[in-house]
C-alpha cells in the first residue's frame, strides 16, 4: 500500500496503526456469512442461527426447528439435528446434486474389519500407530485416496463420457436413497448438470429427509412472523427455531478496504470485473498478495494442495523482496489481463457456466444480467501445482531500492563472515548439501582385507 491504514479489534474495540512491507490477506473466498433476505426474520421470537455462526449453547431437543438452505451448510445440518428435533421442515429454494462418497469402495474395505460407518469414521491410534511403523503402507493408502480424487477432473467438462457416467450415477444413487419418499427426487433433482454448483456426497442427508417429522418444503418462503414461517402457497408453519444454512456474501473484493496506487479500492475495482494474476494479486496493489482470491478455489481436486503451493509461491517471492534489493513487486496490466481473459475462455467449456445459482460465479459488471466464473481456478488442482512450481518473473513489475537493480549482489561477502562467531553453521552450510554417490565405506578393515 502507498500509506499504512488503520486496523479495528473489535474485542476490544481499540483501533490502532500498524505498518508492513508486505501486505497478505489470509480471509479466504468464504468469510462473510450472511443473513437470508426474507421479511421478518428478526420478528422472529424463537431461536435464530446461522450455521457459520453457530451458537454452542443451542440445543434442538424436541423442537420443532427450520433448516433454510439446502446448499453444502444445509445438507450437513439436516442429518446432524434429525434424530434429535420433534419435527423439522427444511425449506429448500433450488434444486441440487449428491454425489457418491469419493473412494466408497477403498473406505468401506478398510472398515469392513471395525465397526464404522464407511461415509463418516475417524482414524484409530492403533491404525495411526501402524502407519507410523509401515510409512510405505501410509503412503499407499494416501495415493489412493488422491488418484481417485485426482482422477475426477473431466467431469467437469460439458458433454464429456465422464460427465455422463456421473450424472447417470448421481441420479440413480439419489432415487435408491429416496425410495421409501419418491416424490422427495421430483423436488430435489436439478435439470442442471453436476458440479455446476458445489458438489456433496452429503452423508445421512438424503436418509434424513425421509424420515416421518421431516417435511421438505419447496414453496418459497414469503415472510417470517413472530412464531413461524409463511411460504408463498399460504401454508403458515409453526416453529420453535430457524437455522438459517444460507452461505456467505460473494461480493468481490476484501471485507474492509485495501487502497492501492492512487487511493484505488480493491472492491471498488473488482466490482467492474474480477481480475487477478494467478489469483494472487493484481496490478496498482503493490507488494499485496491474497491466498485464495479471485479464481484460485479448485473445481475438481484438493484443496489442501493448492493451499500449500499458493503459499510457497509467496515465499519465494517474498525472498526475492528480501534478498534481491526490490522495493516494490506487482504483476504486469497485460499478465493479469492475460490470466482474466484465460478463465473467461476456459470456463465456456466447462458445467460451471450452466444456468445455476451458484457462490462460483459473479455478476460481470461490464453486462448487466451476466455473470462469471470468479471462484474457481481454471484448471484442475493439479494444474494449479504445476502453473505455481515456479515464478514468471518476466511477468512482474520491480521497483528496486535506489534505483538498483544490481543490488542484489552484497559487498563481497556473507553474513557470517562480517562478524565470526562460534556458529560453525554460517560458514560450513554448503557440507550439508553434499549428496553421497556411493555406499559409505565400512566402519571397520577386517583382517582378511588388511593381509
């Protein structure tokens, strides 16, 4: 940033000043959770909830409670409050998918031999116990899991073979899960394509649904009173809690305002059109950096990958900031253009861009009633990991200190040798570098050898 800014702690609430060379939000694509637009939800005299906000003190004992929402927040809670609730309507505004448990058949193998539910299970001590000795057995499993996650990734293209084997899966699974409710797969089966918005396996929800003091409601809701809910076909239900499953605010940009070169705001500026290079950062936002912004999260994939490789690339950025004598560091206007323009391309032959109501996409302010794809990467995590191995410097601007882009190169020596201590490290580091081609030589000569 051009001029430090002012941060608010809010427990306690005391503002104070702070300054950086570097400037990285770690927020995240999801951290505004918000309430639902619905009249009179804080007429409400019940309990109110919000799923990223859960209250611990909240308890649904033989209530009768309402679930709104039924993206990835609702098909969690469903089956977490079933058994315990009086009766439950799960207001339901759109349609979506549940897909099959990823790598059913390797988990259901390993806990045929414990008790355990295939879907839901945590790792004994004996088991992590046994990887910690057999470290080859560790990784075995783990490669499993990952090929069969790794592996998915055409599905996401439209009209592919693998598209067309999961959505004949997905729906079938959904039917036989439903058969004891069938007219349940009516109201819940989209007309638009898996993934294009977020995919679940969503365990014990469907199972939920049809249990007996479930009711799944479809007719959206027209206002809230004082002690329950009234949908639009005039049906008034009452109730004794709301949680509301209703996601996060998607609006582009930062939470608070981050200015860059010439007092531009970051929101201000992706509210036109989302653009980022990489993701990472965008031109005028010298030295700023954010994990996880505009088009980084993975479609298909792992998440945790593209987490770690999106902070290694940081790193090595932020050693070039500290050893090479670079003041400033921001991506070219044509690179981030380059990158925009690649993911709008992209995604047209991706599902992503099918008519659904999704947190992946955001309105394109250069169209009125457009939208873009602005969550996800385009590509597979696995791309990601490659694209990020390493950095296109040609593609950055540099400000050096003092004009010097030579600066980099010291004054000779290191800095263990301007002040020699008893550190034996600083200046016998490149030993431990020294990689063996050959097997060491035996410990002892034996007689044989030595005559």
């Amino acid at each position: 940033m051009d001029r430090p800014a002012s941060w608010l702690d809010v427990e306690p609430p005391v503002i104070f000043e702070d300054e950086c060379d570097v400037f990285i939000t770690g927020t995240g694509l999801l951290n505004e959770w918000k309430w639902p637009s619905i009249p009179g939800l804080h007429n409400f005299t019940g309990e109110i909830l919000h799923t990223a906000d859960w209250q611990e003190s909240f308890t649904a004992n033989n209530k009768r409670v309402a679930v709104i929402g039924a993206g990835s927040s609702g098909i969690q809670v469903v089956p977490a409050l079933v058994n315990k609730v009086k009766s439950m309507g799960h207001y339901v505004r759109g349609k979506t998918w549940i897909a099959t448990q990823g790598s059913e058949d390797i988990l259901k193998a390993r806990t045929a031999l414990q008790v355990g539910d295939a879907t839901n299970f945590t790792y004994d001590q004996k088991e992590k116990d046994n990887w910690k000795q057999d470290l080859d057995a560790y990784i075995a499993y783990r490669k499993q899991l990952e090929f069969r996650l790794q592996g998915s990734h055409e599905i996401s293209y439209r009209g592919s073979a693998r598209h067309t084997q999961a959505r004949v899966s997905y729906e079938k699974m959904m039917r036989d899960r439903l058969k004891s409710k069938p007219e349940l797969l009516e109201q819940l089966l989209p007309q638009f394509p898996p993934l294009c918005k977020r995919l679940t396996p969503g365990p014990g929800y469907l199972e939920a649904l049809t249990a007996p003091h479930v009711s799944t409601i479809s007719s959206p809701i027209a206002f809230i009173d004082a002690t329950g809910i009234v949908t639009k076909d005039g049906t008034r239900r009452p109730v004794d809690a709301i949680v509301c499953a209703t996601g996060f605010q998607t609006t582009p940009g930062s939470g608070f305002p981050i200015y860059g070169r010439d007092r531009i705001n970051l929101r201000e500026k992706h509210k036109m059109r989302q653009k980022s290079y990489l993701g990472l950062c965008t031109d005028n936002f010298p030295n700023f950096f954010q994990s996880f912004g505009p088009n980084t999260f993975p479609g298909t994939g792992n998440l945790i990958i593209m987490i770690e490789h999106t902070h290694r690339y940081m790193a090595k950025i932020l050693h070039r900031l500290a050893y090479g004598n670079v003041r400033t560091i921001e991506p070219k206007r044509k690179q981030v253009d380059n990158f925009t323009n690649y993911c709008d391309e992209y995604f047209q032959k991706t599902v992503y861009t099918d008519n659904c109501i999704s947190w992946y996409k955001s309105p394109d302010g250069r169209s009125s009633g457009q939208e873009r794809v602005t969550a996800l990467w385009p590509g597979s995590s696995l791309h990601a990991v490659r694209a990020l191995e390493s950095v296109r410097w040609d593609d950055f601007e540099m400000d050096f200190c003092d004009g010097n882009d030579f600066g980099w190169f010291g004054d000779g020596s290191v800095r263990g040798e301007r002040n020699v201590s008893d550190n034996i490290e600083e200046l016998t580091w490149y030993i431990n570098q020294t990689d063996f081609l050959h097997n060491p030589l035996p410990s002892k000569i034996t007689e044989t050898q030595e005559t």
